[in-house]
C-alpha cells in the first residue's frame, strides 16, 4: 500500500479528480512565483522613483530620464509619464482653460492608474478560486471513493478492515491533494492582496500629489514643466 499505489488503483472518477487537483496546485504554484516577482519589482521601481522624484529633480529631466529609447516605462513611472505627457501638450494648445487642463491631466493619470492595479491584480483570482474550491473538489474525490469502496462490499461475504482500508485511503488521498492545493494559494492570495492594496495606495497618493504639484505650474504664466 505505497502512495503511488493507491492512486493507480483509484477509481477513474477519483484519479480524475486528483489529476484535477494537481493540475491547480501546479499552476498556483506558477502564478505565485510570478506574482512575486511582479511585486518586488512594483515595490523596488516605485521606492526608487519616489526617492528621485521627491529628491528636486527637474520634472523635465525625469521625464527624458524615464523614456529614453529602450527603457521599459511600468508602475508608479507610468503614472508620473502619462501626467507630464498631457500636461505638455494640453500646455502648448491655444486657448484652453487651465480648469480643462487639469481635468485632462488628472483624467490620463486616472487611466494609468487603473491600468497598473490591473497589472497588480492579474491572476489573483485565479489563486482565490483554487483556495476556495479545491477542499470541496477533493472532498468530492473522498466521498465518490467511499461509496465505490462500499459498493464493492458489497460482493464480498464478510467485510474485513484490510478490505476496507485501500479503498478508503486511496479516497481520502483526493482530500490531501486538494488541502496541498488550497493552503499555499489562500495563504500566496492574503499576503499579495495587502501588497496590490499597498501598491494601489501608494500610487493614489503620488497621483493626488503629482496633480498638486501641476495644478501650482498651471497657473504660472512663464510656462511649461521644464
């Protein structure tokens, strides 16, 4: 009775059920490693941009700085580059209010921001999904093993512990796989949802801030950001 054993001698609903199971946990395991990634590179640009951002820098420099030719502008920079870009040419236009300015500004930086929590957020659910459903979906693997162990009782004249055992722990094998499969992906979900949430705040914050710093140049008849 080795483990391996008792998955080949499943019934073909069970083994169906495991296979269903490892292939969750296998793709958690994918998306976890990626999701972490992302997020330290989300929280190492956004650290780093602040730093120089808030360090006096010349807006326009930041800007050349960040979209010289084969960077790869993401996160907070995007942000920060969608901003500066409308505000520069919402600036050089002829006749347009400074109220319609800033309305363009802040709605461009709204469209980034929106767009980089997609990014914080991609396949979160999926890892949500599978710590939700993966216990029952095993649980369903125990019980239809159960009951085909027991039907099969039901041919044999008297029922002994040895003959119950395999079938109920080939059974319960389903319910292991899918707990293996829930537990990393509730536990990778809680601590990447409070990161995005962190992430988010932070570039609500810079983009209320951001929008400050231009609602003051606006107004200022020497023109231009640079």
């Amino acid at each position: 009775m080795s483990i391996l054993g008792l998955i080949a001698s499943a019934s073909f609903v069970v083994q169906i059920v495991m296979l269903i199971l490892l292939a969750a946990s296998i793709f958690s395991w994918v998306i976890i490693f990626q999701r972490i990634r992302v997020l330290k590179q989300a929280k190492k640009i956004r650290s780093e941009f602040e730093d120089e951002f808030w360090s006096g820098i010349d807006l326009s420099k930041l800007y050349k700085k960040l979209t010289q030719e084969g960077r790869k502008i993401e996160g907070i920079e995007h942000i920060f580059t969608a901003g500066i870009k409308e505000f520069t040419r919402l600036r050089q236009s002829h006749n347009i209010e400074p109220d319609a300015v800033m309305e363009g500004v802040q709605r461009t930086m709204r469209v980034a921001l929106y767009r980089e929590e997609e990014k914080l957020d991609k396949h979160l659910a999926f890892l949500a999904t599978v710590g939700s459903t993966s216990p029952y979906i095993g649980l369903f693997g125990t019980v239809w093993g159960i009951m085909h162990s027991f039907i099969g009782l039901a041919d044999v004249q008297q029922a002994t512990l040895a003959t119950v055992a395999p079938g109920i722990a080939e059974a319960l094998i389903a319910t292991a796989i899918g707990l293996a499969a829930a537990i990393p992906a509730v536990i990778a979900y809680n601590r990447f949802s409070t990161t995005v949430e962190s992430l988010s705040s932070g570039y609500e914050n810079f983009s209320d801030e951001f929008t400050s710093i231009l609602h003051r140049k606006v107004y200022v008849k020497e023109g231009g950001v640079a």
